[in-house]
C-alpha cells in the first residue's frame, strides 16, 4: 500500500473516531452496529419483546419496548456516523483508490482499532 492510501485511511480513521466518540450506542472496539443490529434480531427471533420485556440502554431516558423501536435507534446512531458528510467523502476517495474488494476488510480494521 502506497503513502497516499495510508494517509486516507488515517484521514479516515481520525473522521470516523471522532464520529463514534459523539455516538451513545456504540463503543469502538467493544459495540458496532453489527453487534447492535445482532442482538436486535436475537431478541426479535426469540420473542423477547413479544413477552412485554424492556431495554434499558446507557445514556438513553427511554427504555426500548419493540423490536422496531430498537432498529430505528440503530440505524439513527449508524447514520450518525456513516452519514456523515466528511467521511462518506473519504470513503469514497479510498473505494476509489483500493476498489472494493478492500472495503470489508478495512471497515473491520477500523472498527477494532
């Protein structure tokens, strides 16, 4: 990997950091949002909501009482980050320059360190 990629990718690192401190949800390294969107079909496929149980999340008033409800928080605290218009522009600069089949790999890389 060259010297120019190398720097986008910290660009990239330093963006999406910065990102995931300001998230309530997810906490690099330890909870993604595939962990997240994990555990919400685990609960769905196993009735836990269906059987009046509640999640009560850290830093979050409101306790969750759905399987709908937690996928919309999901994917609101996700689009935080990866809606962001600072790193979808370094996203795409890397898509562009490594192609895709680099792109899983380095989404997993980012996210452990």
């Amino acid at each position: 990997m060259n010297e120019k990629n190398i720097e986008m990718i910290n660009e990239y690192n330093e963006i999406y950091t910065e990102l995931l401190k300001n998230t309530t949800l997810f906490k690099r390294g330890v909870f993604s949002h595939y962990h997240a969107e994990g555990i919400s079909q685990d609960l769905k496929n196993k009735g836990f909501f269906d059987a009046n149980h509640e999640i009560a999340l850290d830093g979050f008033d409101k306790s969750i009482k759905t399987s709908d409800d937690f996928n919309i928080l999901i994917s609101k605290e996700r689009d935080k980050i990866f809606e962001d218009p600072k790193l979808q522009t370094k996203f795409n600069k890397i898509n562009k320059e490594l192609g895709k089949k680099y792109l899983t790999n380095f989404r997993t890389i980012i996210e452990k360190h």
